[in-house]
C-alpha cells in the first residue's frame, strides 16, 4: 500500500437512512452516520462490525445496491451517490467494484455451469484478450484453483468453499480495481477459509487488486487487511492500521471485539461484563 | 468412575440408497459423564451433525445404525415410541444454529416457553411464567416480563438464542446437545451465549455435547475434545487443544488465523482421504 | 426429514472437502429417464401411458380409425357395440370409435391451443411485473386480479357473442380467461427469485433486466411454468367441452367430444346412452392424466 497514491474510493460523511414504506408504521432507521474512509490502489481495507452495525450498507451503497441519502460517495471521481439509471453506467461500475457475497449457495445460479457463469461476465465486460471468452472463463477458474474437471459442474455439485471460488472467479472477470468481500469467508470451515484467504492474498499480489473486506472476525481481518474501521450502529467508532489497532486497542468497542474471539487460554465472557 | 450419562460404542450410521450405500459414521465411540461437557469439533460432512441426530434418534429412516447408543443406562436405539418421546422431552435439550428455524414465528417468546411445561408437566401457567421469567433473567436477558410478550422476529440472534437456551433448561433436561449454537452470531454475541451456556450448565451440573468447527471455542468451554473426520472420532480426550497428537488435529489448529500474529501465509490442510486410510491401516498393523 | 434432505445429507457429505466414502459423481449422471418416471411414481407413470395412448390413437386417426367418423349408415344407427363396431353407432349411424379418435384431436388440441397462447402471455407479462416492480407491476397485478373474477367460460362465450360460433373464437377467449392462472403462479415463483442473491450478483455484474430475467429468472422458473400449464390443461379440456356441449365451439359435422356428449344425451333419452358413456370416459380419462401428471410435476417443482 502507499498512501501517496490517489484513492480510488473516497467516501465522505456518508448517511444511511431507511425510511418505512408508506402505510407501514417504524422509525426511520439510521443505518449508516456519518462515515468517511478512503480506499487506495491494492491495499485491503477491512469494516469490522457486529450485525447491524451498518458495514454491509456501506458495501451495498458502493455498488449501488442502496442509494445514498446523504454524503458523498466517489469512485474513480465519479459520484455514485444517485445510484445507476443506464446500463451502461451500470456495466462500467462493475467494472471498476465487484462484488462476493458471503453466502456462495445463493449466489450462483444453480443451472448454469459453473463456466457459463464466468464466461458470460467475460463476455460482457469484453476482458477476454485475444481469445474466447470461455477459453478465458476457464483460465480465471484454473486461477482460482478450479481445474478442468470443475469446468462444466454445476454449483450445486460443489462444496462452500469451491462455491466460494466460483464467486471470486466471477469477480475477477470483470477485472476490477475494486473487490467488495461481504463476510466471504464466514460461512466456510476453518480449513477452507484458509485456502480463500491465500487465494485472495496470492490474487491481491498477482492483480494489484484492492479488497474492501467485511467481516466481524477480528482474526481474520487481522489476517488479510492493511487497514480497517470498526463501526457500531452506523458510526465508525475505530480506524487506523489494522495491526496496530490490534496489537493496542485503545476503543473500548475495538477492545470488547478482540476479547471476543476465541484463542488459547480464552474464556466467553458475558457481555454486560464484556464492556468494560 | 460411575456409569457414563451418555455413551456411544461404535455407532456406524450408513445410508442406504437404491443400489448403494454410503457410511457416513464409522464406528462412533466417546463417553459424557454427569456434568461434563465434551466439545465434538469437525468440518463440514465430517459426520458431527449425523452423531447429534443419531443420539437423538433423529436420522432419516433411509439410515441404518449399528453399534449401541446408551443414556443412563438404557439403549436408546431400543427405545419405544413412549420411552422414545420421554427421553427427548425429559432427559435432552437441543440449542440449534438457528433458532430462528426452531420457533414458530407466531407463537410469542411467553407461549414458547411455557408450552411445553403446561401441556407436558402439567405446571399451572402462571407458574410458568413466572419460571420464564426467572430463567430469561439468569440468562441476561433484560426485561423478561416484556419479553415475553414479543415475537422471535421481534429480537436479534444472540437474544433469541438466549430465549432457546432458557427454554431447554427449563425442561430440566440431563443432557444438552448444542449443535454449532454460535455459528450463526457475531464474536460477541458467540462469546456471551457460550458463557451463559458454561454458567448456567456448570450451575446444574448437567452434561453438554458441544458441536462446533472452532477448535478454540470448544476447547473454551469443553473438559474434553472429539475430533471428528469422514465420519471418525481421529482423537480425543482433555490433551486434544493443548497437545494436539492426531496429524489432521495439528492441522486445522494451524489453520485458523491468529488475532496476536499474522502469518506470512496460512498453513493450508494436508490431510485428506488417502493419509487417513494408510494411518488407518498403519495403527491396525 | 424429507427424502430430499437425505440426499442434500448424503450430497453435502459428497462434496465437501473431507467427504466420506467418496464416489464418482454417478448421482447426477442418473439417465433422464430414470429421473422422470421418479418424478411421476406409479399413477403418474400409468397417467403418462394413457395419455399416450389416446394422443396416438388421436394423432393417427386418419389411419388407425375403422371408419370415416363422418360417413353416415342410417340402417345402423344407434347399434350396441358390436364386431363391426367396437363402441357401437351414434344417431346418425356412424362409428362412435373412429368419432372419439377424431374427435378426441380436436379436444386435445384446442385446449393445448388455449394453455400454449396463455401461459406464453402469462409468463411474460408475470415477468415483466416482477423485475419492473412498482407501478408496472401494480398495473399487472390489476388487469390479473379482473380477468381472474370473471369465470373461463365466460369469456368463451363473450368472444363466441362477438365473433360468432367457433373453435378459434372460443380457444382464444379461453386463452385469456386462463393468463392470470399462470401468471400468478408464475410472478410469485420470479418475485422469490428476484430476490436471491445471485441475481443482485447478475445485476451487479451489469447484465440489463431483459438478460437477467430471460437467461436466469426464466430458467429457475421454469420447472413451475411447465407444472402449472399442464395441470391448468384439465380445467381448459371440460372448459371446451363445456362450451362445444352447448353448441357454441366445434360445428357439426367436426367430431369433438363435447358435442358428442351432447349428442348422445339426445340418444340417451331415447334410451341409447354409449354415445355420451363413451364420449364422457374419455373427457374424465383425459382430465384425470393431465391432472395427475400436472399434479406431481408442481408438488416435485415446488421442492425443487
């Protein structure tokens, strides 16, 4: 990472609020407050949070998933606080920021082939280079550790973690500047998680690829991230340099969530005690 | 040492199907004393779920099981309908990875926990409730008397977990199985249902078969660890975190990455089918 | 725990890393066949020969009949089953065998007319509800909701009213009285898939509507398409009957088991009933395949 370079992310003052539709009765929820961060060339910036700490919002609001109620959110320059109209601004976006969903059940289309899936992104943002796109599908999937024997599976004949890989896979079609991990590796086994985790690191190095990590595994995080900010309902309560943070928290959210997670000689706490 | 509450003795689980069959349990062996919990930790398909189903006799009839499954004494797998209905109501409680799946959502937290006394134990409703309302607040859930009167949608993962947890210690039970509880909550929201588990568990001297993937955890809240891998038990006993000796055991504790050191790359699993069978065979010869 | 969970149990335990008793993926090569007749069970399969059967003897007709259904032999009317005759003769002496194979053509294929124009329409205009949302879909959903009010037959009969007495008038006015059947089933199957994620993933991906909805909405939708047209194909065939029966669809001389229901109610009264027992069994037969097959195609589309 270097800091010196432009940001490709620049989010500023960022506000989320849900409003019920009309004829439901609930509060306005204020989903996200406030909340600035950069994200710079081929660095991983992590949003650490429990549920309902507004980091997936923040997520969905950079894809256009959520439009933006206050705030500024640019990528490249270009504001994406009004949410798309056209395709094609639609299709450039995507390839700027992709996305990875943290369940890889749902987000496959269970009948199509795994290659179908890649080669149709290949051929939509046109990043093929010379040859076809299901002859390039199959070297993203080879990329992501998907051999030939898995090229004509369907996702349902594959495990979490090969899913996973699809996903990823998908993403990288579209070369972008920008992946959005929400919680990828959550929903994996300890042991596939590991294999992800390099994977996303071995593609971070080859690609210069910029990760903005969602998790609320501190482990994790402190694994894969350079950099990260820790909200809670909304707010960010935390940031700085992902192992200096952890080596010293100094907040005491920050400080509550690393106590949280399990490791030798580790003993649950309850949480009315956990605070302080 | 007295008679185990709970024992399995090579429990072999195999699915039959139209012209295969498939053992998915292979000679399941482990003990659970009064008042101990004992953490069976493996990976997905490694057999951990189909064992908690199988104590429960809860496999689907296309499964046939050999071997003994004993509780205090009596074999479950010869149990009778009566018997059978007795010992999952009485003598085990369930806490599943999703509550929200194991709650009728227009059922309220009041009715839901009080159902099963009244019709079954014939407790009088209004104590009950206030029984309920006792054990929500042993478990650190605020304001019991309101909660009550909410619905499951109505409250987040950790509290409704809380509420699941209530409701299985107040039928009294012997046994808890928890099967992954955690799995689905954020770390803090894990560490807080897993301590009020180990309290409220430690302060009635029940028994806990902890299933789970996190070796840490289990090792948090277990006086013993079973590893399990394709449907074996590859280790087990108190050393299992500490001193680790089974090759796919020291593995996957180097898998998971450390809060207090980042590793330069994570050690990836070694361990597959072909190494587990020439162990296999190895230890026989 | 369903039969599917076991194979979810035992599919799960397959694919995941540390599998157990590891076999090829012979699961999923199992031929199509096999597969099907699974689907269908014992009813569904004796369902599918039978109206096999009576497609065939429907399709052949020009080569398989006895007798030219139209040709007249007024010195054997209403015969009893006989060598000569195997159902016997109508009023007007002509063979009720060769008449059902006919007529059993026109009974099959105006109601398969009726469900191919409504679910075509149905399922388009459900689609395009559910990935529009909004207005477009509350406009939808109000044009389903007053077809829907009023009776199929109804409209058979308004559109027989303005463009007189025929097989087309009818199938077509059918055919609108049966979109909103289809659709309803249809948008609600598209709205639960719209909402998963991989085609937020497809969107994201800058796929435009009409290819998320076409290659990916469609395709997982269509299993449910199929289920609820066949099974939609049982009430179309008494629904032409019906209407043939009151002399506003077929014309005579055409055979068409409606009206020879109606026909031999006549003979009936004067004491002659094969024509309308022969003409009714095969209606009830073909109703009752369609439904059973429909039947076990949604209750096997809805699990998938």
């Amino acid at each position: 990472m270097s800091t010196t370079d432009e940001p490709i992310i620049v989010a500023k003052n960022l506000r989320k609020v849900f409003r019920a539709p009309r004829g439901a009765k609930w509060d306005p929820i204020i989903a996200v407050d406030d909340v600035s961060f950069e994200l710079y060339p081929d660095e991983c910036l992590a949003i650490v949070g429990e549920s309902g700490s507004g980091k997936t919002t923040v997520a969905r609001m950079l894809v256009g998933l959520e439009t933006v109620t206050d705030g500024s959110l640019t990528v490249r320059g270009e504001s994406r606080a009004k949410g798309v109209k056209h395709l094609a601004d639609r299709r450039r976006w995507a390839r700027e920021v992709q996305y990875v969903f943290q369940d890889p059940y749902s987000s496959l289309n269970g009948r199509q082939r795994i290659v179908d899936i890649i080669a149709a992104s290949v051929a939509l943002h046109d990043t093929a280079k010379g040859t076809t796109p299901k002859a390039a599908a199959q070297g993203i999937l080879d990329s992501v550790g998907l051999g030939e024997r898995f090229w004509t599976k369907f996702p349902h004949q594959l495990s979490g973690g090969q899913r996973q890989r699809v996903a990823i896979a998908r993403a990288l079609a579209a070369d972008p500047g920008v992946i959005v991990l929400d919680e990828a590796v959550a929903a994996l086994d300890v042991s596939i998680q590991a294999q992800i985790l390099n994977l996303l690191a071995d593609i971070k190095a080859e690609r210069k690829v910029s990760y903005l990590f969602i998790s609320h595994d501190l482990a994790v995080v402190n694994q894969i991230s350079d950099r990260m900010i820790v909200m809670e309902q909304g707010k960010v309560v935390d940031q700085g340099v992902t192992s200096e943070i952890l080596a010293n928290p100094v907040q005491p959210y920050t400080r509550a969530l690393r106590a949280a997670v399990p490791r030798a000689g580790w003993k649950p706490v309850r949480r009315e005690r956990l605070a302080v | 040492m007295t008679e185990p509450l709970l024992r399995l003795d090579n429990v072999k689980a195999t699915l039959r199907r139209r012209r295969s069959e498939q053992v998915l349990l292979n000679g399941v062996s482990f003990e659970i004393g009064q008042g101990e919990a004992l953490g069976l930790v493996g990976e997905s398909g490694s057999g951990k779920s189909l064992t908690t189903r199988a104590v429960t006799r809860m496999l689907d009839p296309a499964f046939r099981v050999d071997g003994s499954i004993t509780f205090d004494g009596a074999s479950v797998l010869g149990m009778n309908a009566s018997a059978l209905r007795k010992y999952r109501q009485k003598d085990v409680g369930m806490i599943f990875q999703d509550p929200r799946a194991h709650v009728n959502p227009v059922h309220s937290v009041g009715d839901f926990l009080t159902e099963a006394l009244v019709r079954d134990r014939g407790v009088d409703q209004r104590e009950a409730e206030r029984r309920a309302v006792a054990l929500l607040d042993e478990v650190g859930v605020r304001n019991p008397e309101a909660r009550l009167r909410q619905y499951p949608h109505e409250l987040s993962g950790g509290l409704l977990q809380r509420v699941m947890i209530a409701s299985v210690l107040l039928a009294e039970p012997r046994l808890i199985l928890a099967d992954e509880p955690t799995t689905a909550l954020d770390v803090t929201a894990q560490s807080d249902v897993m301590a009020i588990l180990d309290e409220q568990r430690k302060a009635r001297g029940l028994s806990l078969l902890f299933i789970t993937h996190d070796l840490e955890l289990a090792a948090a809240c277990c006086d013993r660890l079973a590893v399990m891998y394709a449907g074996e038990i590859v280790e087990q006993g108190a050393h299992v975190y500490d001193t680790p000796t089974h090759p796919y055991t020291v593995e996957l504790l180097g898998a998971r990455p450390d809060i207090d050191a980042k590793a330069e790359r994570l050690p990836v699993l070694t361990y597959n089918r072909e190494i587990h069978e020439r162990l296999k065979a190895e230890a026989m010869a | 725990m369903s039969e599917q969970a076991v194979t979810e149990q035992a599919s799960s335990a397959q694919t995941q890393a540390p599998a157990v008793a590891v076999k090829s993926d012979g699961e999923h090569r199992e031929p199509v066949l096999r597969r099907i007749l699974d689907r269908l069970g014992v009813v569904g399969v004796i369902a599918s020969v039978v109206l096999t059967v009576i497609v065939i003897a429907a399709v052949f007709a020009p080569v398989l009949a006895p007798y030219d259904p139209n040709f007249p032999d007024l010195m054997g009317a209403l015969a009893g089953p006989s060598a000569d005759h195997l159902l016997g003769a109508d009023a007007l002496g002509r063979d009720i065998l060769s008449r059902l194979m006919f007529g059993a053509q026109v009974t099959l294929a105006g109601p398969g007319l009726v469900i191919l124009l409504s679910t075509i329409v149905g399922t388009v205009l459900a689609l395009v509800g559910a990935w529009c949302g909004g207005r477009v879909d509350a406009v939808i959903i109000w044009v389903l909701d007053i077809l829907f009010a009023v009776p199929g037959i109804v409209f058979g009969l308004i559109a027989v009213a303005i463009w007189g007495p025929s097989l087309f008038t009818v199938v077509g006015g059918l055919a609108v009285a049966y979109i909103p059947y289809v659709a309803r089933v249809v948008r609600g199957a598209a709205l639960r898939e719209r909402n998963l994620p991989y085609v937020s993933a497809a969107w994201l991906q800058g796929h435009s509507g009409f290819g998320i909805t076409t290659t990916q909405i469609l395709r997982n939708v269509q299993p449910i398409v199929i289920a609820q047209a066949v099974s939609s194909l049982g009430f179309a065939v008494i629904d032409l009957a019906a209407v043939s029966f009151l002399g506003l669809g077929v014309q005579p001389p055409t055979a068409d088991l409606g009206l020879m229901v109606k026909s031999g109610f006549d003979s009936t009264l004067r004491g002659y009933p094969n024509e309308a027992i022969a003409s009714g069994c095969l209606i009830v037969l073909i109703v009752w395949c369609v439904t059973v097959i429909g039947d076990r195609l949604i209750s096997n589309a809805r699990s998938v």
